[in-house]
C-alpha cells in the first residue's frame, strides 16, 4: 500500500530515464502544449516572482533559494523557448516518442536566420571580412539583379538569394538606376498614393509577399494600401506605421513627405464618406 | 456600468437546486474539514461560503466583504453579510449605517433575540447584514472553546433554506484566533486581502499556514485520530524549511508514505475549497504582479488550491466614502476601485461555479 502511494505518479511519467526532479515544464508551471507565447508569459511571471526584491517571497523563501529557482527556471527557459532543443528535450522526457519529419520550410528558414553561417557564392568567408563581404553582396546582387528583371521569371534560386540576407531594407534599392526611378516619385508627393507605392515596390523589383515577409504587415493590408482601399485598413495610426516600415524596407527611410501625402489622400476619403462621423 | 438603482427589486430567490456548482461538487470533501459538529441540510440547499480574512489589520477586509457583497448583489444573488470581528467590529460603519440597536451579542450570548431578528438591511437591495458590536460583551466569550459560536453556525447553513441566502459572506477579524480559523477554514472561497508591503505578506502566509494546520485538526477531530493530526504537524513544523523544496506541500507528500489514508483525506479536503488572494491598494504593475507571484507560490509551498482574483487600486475614494458614511461602491459607482471589486466578484462566481443571474 505504502509503496504504492509513494510511488504511483513517476513511473509512468518518465520511462526509462535517469533524470530526476521537476520537468522543465513543471518548472515554468506550463503543459507540454503550450505555446511558445504561452512559456514566454509563464517565463516572465515567475522572473519576476523570483527576482530580487520579490516581496512574495518574504518570510517564506530565503535568498540562495530563490536565486536557484531563478537558475532553473532560466535553464527551463533556454530549453524551452528553442524550438530545436525544445523537441529534443521532448524526445528525451518521453514525451514524443520519435522526432516528426522536420518541415521543410523551418530548415529553410533556420539555415537562413544566421547570415554569418548560411553558405554563400563566391565563399571564403572569414569573420573579420563580415562587413565587408555584406556590403561586396549588394554589388554582386545589382549585377545579378538586372538579368533576372529582364527575364521577367523568378528562378528559385533569386529567392534564396533574396532570403539568404538579412537586411532592413531590400537589397536592390541602393542601385543607382532603381534611386534615379524612386527620386522621380519621390518629387511628386502631391500625387502619391496606392499606386505610387505598387509603383516604388516595381521599380526595387520585390512582389507583395516578400514585403509581407520581411515586414510582418499582413498581406491584406498591404493590398489595400496600393489598391487605396481605404475601408479595409485600419486606423490611420497603424497605416502611418506600415508605411514606414514599407517605404524604410524599399530603401527610403525618410520619406516623411510621402507618409504625409497618403496621410491626407486617408483623411480626404474619410471626410468623403463618413462626413457626419465626427 | 455600475448603477445603484434603489428602484430595483429584490432579486429573485434562487431556484430550488439552483446552488453554486462548486459547493454541489465539492460537498462530501468539504464537509469532512469543519470544525462545528452540526447537521448539515443537503448540498444544494448550502448557500456558498466567502470569508475573507487576511492576518494583518487594516489591509480592507472589512472595506472589501461590505463592497464584494454589494457587487455580488447587482449580480443577482442574495448575500448575508456577518462581521465576525468580534473584537472590533465596523461592517456597519463601511455600509454606511450608525452602530444598529441589534448585533450578534444579542443572538449568541444573551440569547434574547432570535437569528432573524439580528438580520438588518443594508442600503443595498440584495444585501442584508448581521452586526458585530457590544465589544465588551464578548470579552469573557473569546477565549472559550467556540461552543457558543455553533448556533451561528446552524443559523448560518439554515439561511438558504429559511430566508434564501445564495452567498454568506464572513467579514473576519484580524490575527489567527481560534474561532476566525474555524469559521475560514469552514468557507468554500476564503479571500485573503493582502497590502503589497512585507508585513502583510508575512501575515498572509502565516494566515494560509493556519489555515493548513487548522484542516489538519478538524479532519484530525473528524476521522477520530486526533493523535495522527499531532504527528503530522509535529512532523510538518520540524520539516518544513525555507526552500520551496522543504514547502509544505512536499514535506505532505513525503508524509504520505507513513499515513496514507490520512494525508488523502486531507488532500481533497484541501482541493474541496479555494483560497482567493486580492491584493488592496496597489499603486504600479509590480503591486499588481504580486498577486500572481504570491498565488505561484501558495501553491508551490502551501499545496493549496489558490486563485488571484483580482487587484484594487488605491483610490482616495475610500476614505471620501467613509468620511461620507455611505458605501464605497454606491457613493463612487464609477471609480476605478468599483471596477476592480466588480471584477473580483465575477472572478470569485467564476469560481464558485454560479452564473451571473442579471
């Protein structure tokens, strides 16, 4: 009966592993499901129970206590917010019971996050040339560049390319040509809108869904930003913000000018349609 | 969002059955961690029990249980308020209403008149409230064994039958006497006000901590192994550290192998009931962070089932209302501090499995 008792809830837990003690989830008092979201709150809501100065803690905890739970709770962390390690700790606990065919796209990404490690043409990489070898890439893609827009296709591997940096702004508007381009809408701010912006993101040569991409706005509004479908964007704080964000990653980080013309193209359609709102 | 219409009728008594779920639910396991040797009436006809204490003086229990009652009431439920602080007793002050001729005493000690007559009305519809007072009274009372304290009791369980109370509410006293642990450990939701300020931390856990020791003799006194209850907290007092490894709750578990039966009896008698921890007066996030910190650790050392309702700003409100002797919540029905008590309230029905009934 006794060993029973004493004994009911491990075994079955972890099988037929050496490990003792809490799991990094009972750590972070998260389920094995949760999300990464999920262990980031739980992550940051025991941090500050922990921390020093806690009043929680008073009375009840002492200090080298505390600063252990802190030491495990930051391992948990580490593990947990990695999806690599994440999985394989999982495997390790038993949890999984055989690593999932990895997804395609996530190794594709991985490899691509780091742009000191991913592999390039032309090689000979060394760390001290880091900088170098960035800035040798834009002009090695302002020849490649051309070609592709002339064929008019996307061959998979431009889009490696195009992935294989990462970079506020896309590679291709430091070309003097593409400058010369965007100057002349740039002059015109009066008229600029939607289809000045299409017209900006044509002549750097990059589709929606790499804007998307690298900005994070979502597809439908930046289609509603060059189409001028004002009634599917959201309010005029957030569309100042994803203008930004869009003309800084075409290349033009200052382009205040810009930002303002579509601000009162926004505001004129307001008025047009809504007059009695306000 | 808050209106206090004096027109509003008196909510509906509750359905027969209608009870809160978590009492239903929990009633066998609940029931085996008392401390009163009374017949109990059947599950749905047991109107749920909040209590709130706290340890430490002055951290809003009386502010919260008169104002908690008030909101519980816009909500549709009846709820009996009994300030159970013996010693120094205000409630009546916090609803606004001028020390009554009838209080408690009179019920309990001189016995003159009868629980009903003692019930007074609150200036909130919904809300009805027995008073403390006649200090001087009690004085000879509190140090007995809390015998006189049973007709409460009864009362008390009877009042859904008799005069369809859904929420008894307990305004308890400072400190960890005897018979407030008696009557915290009795409630299905017991609420700890805590101040964000190291002594009233330190009082709170040392009120949870009480609270665990006073299951342990009530289910001691119950399953007739008093001695057994002595072991273990002998053996829990000698084990228990400052580490969350050497927490109450493993130091249990460990227990476990020498009395099994026993240490299962007191676990579910544990999970039959929830402690709610609000935190009064806080003035920035870390204030409000507290709750769920302390909350953490509650259940991590205590092994307790505890929720983190909901925080109440410091808010000048306070004080106004009681220099106008009127209730917090209908004297300043739009202030922040009425908005966090309203959230405290769907929080606690939350918990206690009832419905919203408006």
């Amino acid at each position: 009966m006794n060993e029973q008792l004493g004994s009911d809830f491990k075994p079955s837990k972890l099988p037929g592993n050496a490990r003792s003690g809490p799991t990094y989830y009972e750590i972070l008092d998260v389920s094995t499901y949760s999300t990464r979201l999920q262990i980031r709150e739980a992550y940051i809501r025991l941090r500050s129970t922990y921390s020093t100065g806690s009043h929680a803690l008073y009375s009840l905890v002492s200090e080298e206590e505390a600063r252990d739970a802190l030491d495990k709770i930051e391992e948990a962390y580490r593990v947990l917010d990695d999806e690599s390690q994440r999985k394989e700790y999982d495997i390790a606990i038993g949890i999984i019971k055989e690593p999932a065919p990895r997804p395609q796209g996530a190794e594709f990404f991985g490899g691509s996050v780091d742009p000191m490690r991913s592999p390039r043409r032309g090689g000979g990489m060394s760390s001290p040339s880091v900088h170098e070898a960035f800035t040798g890439d834009v002009g090695a893609n302002s020849e490649v560049w051309p070609e592709d827009s002339h064929e008019g296709t996307r061959s998979p591997s431009r889009r490696t390319v195009t992935f294989g940096k990462i970079k506020k702004a896309a590679s291709r508007s430091s070309d003097p040509e593409v400058l010369a381009a965007m100057q002349a809408i740039i002059s015109k701010p009066e008229s600029f809108d939607g289809k000045g912006l299409t017209q900006l993101r044509e002549i750097v040569g990059i589709p929606q869904s790499e804007i998307q991409e690298r900005t994070k706005i979502s597809i439908e509004y930046i289609k509603g930003m060059e189409n001028n479908d004002f009634q599917k964007l959201p309010s005029l704080v957030y569309i100042r913000g994803f203008l930004k964000i869009y003309l800084q990653y075409l290349g033009l980080a200052d382009a205040v000018t810009l930002i303002e013309a579509y601000t009162e193209k926004y505001n004129h359609w307001r008025e047009t349609t809504r007059p009695h709102s306000y | 969002m808050f209106e206090i219409n004096p027109r509003l009728k008196q909510p509906n008594p509750a359905p027969e059955g209608d009870a809160s779920q978590f009492v239903n639910l929990h009633y066998n396991n609940w029931k085996i961690g008392l401390s009163f040797d009374a017949p109990l009436p059947l599950a749905r006809q047991m109107p749920a029990i909040l209590a709130v204490g706290g340890g430490k003086g002055g951290v809003g229990k009386s502010i919260v249980s008169a104002n908690l009652a008030a909101t519980l009431a816009q909500y549709g439920y009846r709820v009996l308020v009994i300030d159970l602080d013996l010693g120094c007793s205000n409630l009546h002050s916090h609803f606004g209403v001028a020390m009554p001729k009838r209080s408690l005493a009179d019920f309990l000690l001189t016995k003159t008149t009868a629980f009903r007559d003692v019930i007074l009305p609150a200036p909130i519809q919904g809300v009805a409230f027995v008073a403390g007072g006649r200090e001087e009274a009690w004085a000879d009372y509190l140090d007995q064994p809390s015998d006189y304290l049973l007709p409460l009791w009864q009362a008390m369980i009877a009042s859904r039958q008799q005069y369809k109370v859904d929420i008894v509410l307990l305004d308890l006293g400072a400190g960890t006497h005897r018979y407030t642990m008696d009557f915290f450990s009795a409630a299905n939701l017991g609420l700890v006000t805590v101040l964000p300020e190291p002594t009233s931390i330190e009082n709170a856990y040392v009120f949870f901590k009480m609270t665990l020791w006073k299951l342990i003799e009530n289910l001691g006194h119950r399953m007739q192994q008093p001695e057994v209850a002595q072991d273990i907290k002998a053996a829990l007092a000698s084990m228990a550290g400052s580490t969350l490894t050497s927490g109450y709750a493993s130091c249990l578990k460990e227990l476990q192998l020498s009395y099994p039966l026993f240490i299962q009896d007191l676990q579910r008698t544990i999970q039959a009931r929830c402690l709610g921890i609000i935190v009064n007066q806080t003035r920035d996030q870390s204030d409000i962070d507290l709750g769920s910190s302390m909350e953490h650790i509650c259940q991590k050392y205590f092994g307790l089932p505890t929720k983190y309702l909901g925080h109440l700003n410091y808010d000048e409100a306070v004080l106004k209302s009681l220099k106008n002797r009127r209730l917090l919540v209908s004297d300043f029905p739009h202030s922040m501090i009425a908005k966090r008590l309203s959230v405290a309230a769907a929080q606690s029905l939350k918990i206690l499995g009832m419905q919203r009934r408006n």
